[in-house]
C-alpha cells in the first residue's frame, strides 16, 4: 500500500527508501466493489488502485465483435496452419453469433482453430464447427420439442431415427438442387466431402459422381 500511495519502497536491509517511477496496470473478471463489501478484497488497496478504470465487456456482450474477431482468426489461424480458407459460410457465421461464449474471446479462437484443422474446403462450413454450435435447419429447439416427445416403454432405435431423418433431409437437398450434390452440401451447410460420404452410407446415388 505504501509503495502505491507514496511511490517509495525499502528493499530488504536498507536503510534507506528508493523513490520509484511506475505505472499500475491491474485486470480482473471480478466486480471489485462487491468484494470489497463482501470483506473478500481489500477497501485501501481497491481506492489505491482504482484510479482510471476501464470496464471491457464480455464477448457474449458485444456480438457484434464476433464476424470481425471470427475472421481476424481465420486469416491468422490459417496463415499459421498452411490453410487457405477465404470465407466462413453464412450458416457457420449465424451459429457463431448465436453462442454465448463462456470462454470469451479465447474460446471464439479456440472454435475457429478447430474448425480450420476440420474443414477441408475453401469454406469454413457449419459441420466443421463443434456440434453443441450447430442446431439442425427447420427443427424445433430442443428443449421445446422435447415436451412434446414420449419415450415409448420399450425404449427406441436412436441410430436408426437419427439416420431416417438425415435420409430425408439429404433426399429433400437433392431434390431442390435436382441432384447437384455441391449445391445440396450447401443447403445443408456440409463440405461436399460430407455429402458423398453419407449418400454413400445410404446408398443413395453414385458415390464417384462430382456433381
């Protein structure tokens, strides 16, 4: 306390006090002025410190950061993995918008990192993101349909109604795009190398084809 309030400090067997010339630059995720009525901080080195205070929100607090931060990482991340990704697909950008991020901005890095180690087109693509980002296109939100569903007694195939629906949605991507695969992949918001593989699990068309 003494060495903030009077800038001067006695080192260790000196007679003497040295007069110092620096500047404090202290960070916190906490409310101080809550600690402080709480007893858990300190008030006199609080008021010591507290003298230009600087509040930065949370990232969750300022979403409209996350395109601008999101694409600083791409180029960065991709520069530093050998990866030429231009874009982030549209899809991708809305399910990062809409995270709340708890590990702030170190967390959007670690995301899009991921992401570029997965993706392998020139697109940053919504199934290159972690899954708990992504909630399937035209479903309900699952904690409202989930009062809606029953589990029958004797319980359920979960791989098999996963699989039926993702059929669907695969035969419906098709169907609007009449038959080109890449463009299914983006309506679906997956790599092209995704769609072949899961026509291919399906046996749903020729699995050599481009289009």
């Amino acid at each position: 306390l003494r060495a903030l309030q009077e800038r001067k400090i006695k080192r260790v067997g000196a007679a003497r006090e040295v007069d110092i010339d620096v500047r404090i630059v202290a960070a916190t995720n906490r409310d101080l002025e809550e600690e402080v009525k709480r007893e858990r901080f300190r008030s006199d080195l609080y008021y010591r410190l507290n003298v230009v205070q600087i509040r930065v929100p949370a990232l969750r607090e300022r979403k409209e950061d996350v395109p601008l931060l999101a694409q600083h990482f791409l180029r960065r991340l991709g520069d530093d993995l050998g990866r030429v990704v231009r874009a982030i697909h549209p899809r991708a950008m809305e399910a990062l918008c809409a995270y709340h991020f708890p590990g702030n901005v170190r967390e959007l890095e670690n995301i899009v990192e991921r992401a570029l180690t997965f993706e392998m087109s020139d697109v940053l693509m919504p199934d290159s993101l972690p899954s708990h980002l992504i909630a399937p296109p035209g479903l309900p939100d699952l904690a409202t349909a989930s009062t809606a569903l029953e589990l029958p007694q004797n319980g359920v195939d979960l791989e098999r109604i996963l699989a039926d629906l993702e059929k669907v949605y695969l035969a419906k991507a098709l169907d609007r795009t009449r038959g080109n695969r890449t463009e299914a992949a983006k309506v679906l918001g997956i790599s092209f190398r995704s769609i072949r593989y899961k026509l291919a699990k399906y046996g749903m068309g020729d699995e050599d084809g481009e289009s």
